[in-house]
C-alpha cells in the first residue's frame, strides 16, 4: 500500500496487499474486496492464495474482519492458515449473495459477522 499514515486507504492500494500468517509466513495477496452495497462496510477480502507464478492460483473470499493491517510488514496479517482456506465452506454460485453460505463461512473462521 502506498500511504499507511492516514484512515483511510483506496481499494486499488489495497489489491496485491501480501497477506501473512501470525508466524510470518506468506499466505496469500488481496485480489479485491466485496463490499455490503447497503452499509458500505467491507465484508471480504477475496484472497489468491496457492499457486506458483500465477498458475494454479485459487481465490477465497475471507471475511474482512479476519484481517489487521500491520505497517512494519507492509502487508495484513491474518490467524487464517492456507490448510483452512482449502477446508473453508464450498462456495455456492451466487455466493456474495447467500447468506447461509456467509454464516457458515463467518462461523467457520470465528468471526462475528458484518452484517450483525
């Protein structure tokens, strides 16, 4: 991200953010994020994660909230671990919009959910 000193940051800094593991470790970068159209808050950052060079790579939206900014890694840390991403609740077709697959998913991750 370019500018961390401020409140507020632009979506487009925050996609290609590295995210990493409480241990340090890389799990993965921001693609983009899933905001609420109602409440304007942010409900996902949809992460890629795996991979090797941008083949293979898979998405998952995680919930926002599971997410800290830390500025001496320039990058968001996360308890979320790459074994979990791969367990997390099936995505149905219309996921952003399916909220039973949101609470399963919030409930998954143990994150209370945006829209409470």
């Amino acid at each position: 991200m370019t500018d961390t000193t401020g409140t507020l940051v632009s979506s487009a800094d925050v996609n290609g953010t590295a995210v990493y593991g409480r241990d340090g470790s890389n799990v993965g970068t921001i693609d983009h994020l899933m905001i609420d159209k109602v409440s304007g808050n942010v409900a996902y950052a949809v992460m890629g994660f795996g991979g090797f060079l941008g083949l293979g790579e898979e998405h998952m939206p995680i919930p926002w909230d599971a997410l800290t900014y830390d500025v001496s890694a320039g990058g968001f840390v996360t308890d979320i671990t790459e074994a979990q991403l791969t367990g997390a609740p099936a995505r149905s077709e219309n996921w952003a919009g399916d909220r039973e697959w949101e609470t399963r998913t919030f409930e998954y991750y143990g994150i209370a959910p945006y829209w409470i």
